[in-house]
C-alpha cells in the first residue's frame, strides 16, 4: 500500500497540473490569432497523437514496468510546457501539443497498470481504481479555477513556464519514491491437452480470459464505450470556454470545469458503489451521462452549473467502473496492453469530439452529437457475452 499512497501523491501533483491547462489553452490559442475551428483541430490532434504512444505503452509498460513511463512522461511533458510557454504561433502551439499528447499517451497505462497489479481481487482492485479516480478528480477539482487564476495574475507565459517546472519535479522525485513491481509470473496450464490455466494458492483465471487474448477476454466492440466518453469530454472541454458564460472571464471558465469535476467527486466519494457489478455501474454512468448531454442540447430548465455537476457524477461512476472491469477479466501480465487498448480507444474520441465540434457547432448543438454517440456506444453492450465478461469475477476453489 505505500506504494499506492506515493503513487496517489504523485499523481494528484500531475493531474493538478495538467488539468489547470484546460480553461487556458483555448484563450492562449485566441490570442495567438487561432479560430475556433483550428482550436478544435489543435485538440483533437493531442487526442490523436496519444495513438501511437499508447500502442507502444501497452507492450513496453508489460515488458519494462510502470515506474520508468511515469517518470519519463511527466520529465518530456514538463520541458514541452517551457517551450510552450515561448510560443508566438498557433500553429508552433499545435505542433508542441501534439508531441505532448503522445508523451503523456504513457502516463495513464502505467498508472493503471500499476494499481491494478496492487490489488489481489476484484474488490480490491475496484477501491484502487476508484482512488485513482478520486485523486484525479480532487486535483481536477481546483486546478481549472487555478490555472486561470494564475494566468490572471502572471501572464500565459509564466504560468505555462511554473507549471512545466512543477511538472519536471514530480517526475523526477518519482524516479526515488516509485517502487516498481516484480513482473507477474505466467500461468502454467493444469495438463497439456486443455487451455485452461491455473494459478496458486486456490486461484484459478476464469475462461473468460481465454475468449480473447488480445483484449483481455473484453469483446473488441466494448471499447466503443471508452470511445464515445471521450469523445463526449472532447466536446464539453471544447464548449466550455467557447460559451458565453466562459468568455466572461478566465476564472469563470475555470469554474465551470470545476464543477464538473465537483460532480465526479461527489459520486467518487460514494465507497459503497464499488461492490455493485462494473457492468451495471457502466451502464448506468454512460446512460446519466448521456441523458445530461441531451438536457444541454435541447437547452433544458436547469442551470448550467447543476447540469455540469450531473455530467461530473455521471463521470465518478463510469470510469472507475470500466477500469475495474478491464482488470477483473485480465491476467495481470496483460494488464499493460488492456489500459493501453482503453487509452486508445479514449483518444480516438478525445480526437473525434472537438474536431466535429469545431466543424458543425453553428449548424448543429455539439452536445447532441455527445447524445448520440454515447448513445451508440451503450447498445454496443445490450447482447448477454459483454454482461458475461463483465460480471465474472476470479473463481476461488
């Protein structure tokens, strides 16, 4: 577990930083002379960079370890925020965003192949990964507020410049406080005929790790709902500081990303959740989630502010209910590869989402289009084999 805590530490200090870049980026880029549709094509192109770093995660974080990405993923991302903050043209800003988005593509697999390795089973695995989520969200809870308080004060420049530092510093006191864990030893078939593996100490893997090795034992259309979440996200970070409210000021750009991120805390905050299936807790995420978007595309009585508080406790329970439900049907020497195939997927949408957005938000509510595709995403799971590989727990003899 004192791995858990410094690797929470660490990560609540990354996820401070780079969540205070949110409400800011988008006025950086407009003061750069960027137009609304370069700006959603410079986000999405973050998104779709992430592509060939998680490919590569996945392999190497199952082969190498956790600690060695983390590290090197915050160092890299930390200098690019200095050469950010020296920018004079959008198109020298889309060019560092995108190497951002494949060095920090190796951050969120090794973080959560690390903690899923932690857990013994599906319960502890699933309060793990719904303390990731809580850390995520906590530092995702002040720091929109605070970065644009900070360029407030300081200027784009200086503040891109102290967040890249503070960035190079964690990532350099992870390389002293990250323990990395011995790599888990392959199972060893019962007899030579069958493809069934057995573990010690009363453990067996469940067959449903044998459905699909690729994947994990996860059906492949599963991944459309990491897919559509993102892009779902792509689009709200996207808006956010596009709508009236936002260009107000900095600061009220920044507090409307923190109350979505209040909302997933509130939720995250909720212990008893993680002993219900992932699979239902997936659905019903998704589903709220869906439902909230549809509210702001058809501009629905209730104020902004509580809107994105339902879209943020729609989110504290979804994605730690797919992380869990991604490490409960894996073998643990697959565990890499699985959150990279998930990262993936995230990035297709993160990509997919400010792009469309930035193409059709005058002839059409972008928050629709977040509708329906997570819409799409959720009949992907109707047929029983994904309640099946969701719900099937280790089988103690």
């Amino acid at each position: 577990m004192k791995t858990a805590i410094w690797l929470y530490l660490f990560m609540f200090v990354a996820f401070f930083d780079l969540h205070a870049q949110y409400p800011i980026l988008t006025p950086f880029a407009i003061s750069l002379g960027a137009a609304p549709t370069f700006i959603g094509w410079m986000m999405g192109m973050y998104s779709l960079t992430h592509l060939p770093g998680n490919l590569l995660a996945g392999y190497w974080v199952d082969r190498y370890g956790s600690k060695l990405f983390i590290c090197l993923s915050l160092l890299f991302a930390g200098v690019l925020l200095l050469y950010q903050a020296k920018v004079a043209d959008p198109w020298h800003l889309l060019l560092i965003r995108s190497i951002s988005g494949f060095v920090l593509a190796f951050l969120s697999p090794a973080c959560l192949a690390m903690l899923a390795k932690l857990g013994s089973n599906r319960i502890q695995q699933g309060k793990l990964m719904a303390g990731n989520g809580f850390v995520h969200t906590l530092a995702s809870v002040v720091s929109p507020a605070a970065g644009a308080l900070l360029v407030a004060k300081v200027g784009f420049a200086l503040a891109f410049s102290l967040l890249g530092w503070a960035l190079i510093g964690i990532g350099a006191s992870a390389l002293f406080f990250i323990r990395d864990l011995p790599k888990p030893k392959r199972a060893v078939a019962s007899d030579g005929l069958s493809g069934h593996h057995h573990h010690g100490h009363g453990m067996k893997a469940p067959a449903v790790l044998t459905d699909n090795p690729a994947a994990g034992g996860i059906p492949w259309l599963f991944y459309g709902v990491p897919l559509g979440l993102a892009c779902s996200q792509g689009i709200l970070f996207f808006e956010l500081p596009l709508m009236k409210a936002s260009q107000q000021s900095l600061l009220t750009s920044g507090l409307l990303f923190s109350m979505v991120s209040l909302g997933a805390l509130c939720t995250l905050s909720l212990l008893f959740l993680h002993k219900y299936s992932p699979f239902s807790r997936t659905v019903f995420g998704a589903f709220a989630l869906a439902m909230a978007f549809f509210g702001l595309a058809v501009d629905w009585p209730l104020p902004l502010m509580f809107s994105l508080l339902l879209i943020g406790m729609a989110k504290g329970i979804v994605f730690p209910a797919m992380a869990t439900l991604l490490a409960s049907v894996s073998s643990a020497s697959r565990y890499g590869r699985v959150f990279s195939f998930m990262a993936i997927s995230s990035s297709l949408g993160a990509f997919i989402g400010p792009v469309v957005a930035g193409q059709l938000r005058h002839s059409l509510s972008p928050y629709f289009i977040a509708f329906i595709i997570l819409m799409l995403a959720l009949t992907l799971l109707v047929p029983g084999k994904f309640r099946t590989a969701g719900d099937v727990p280790p089988v103690v003899e």
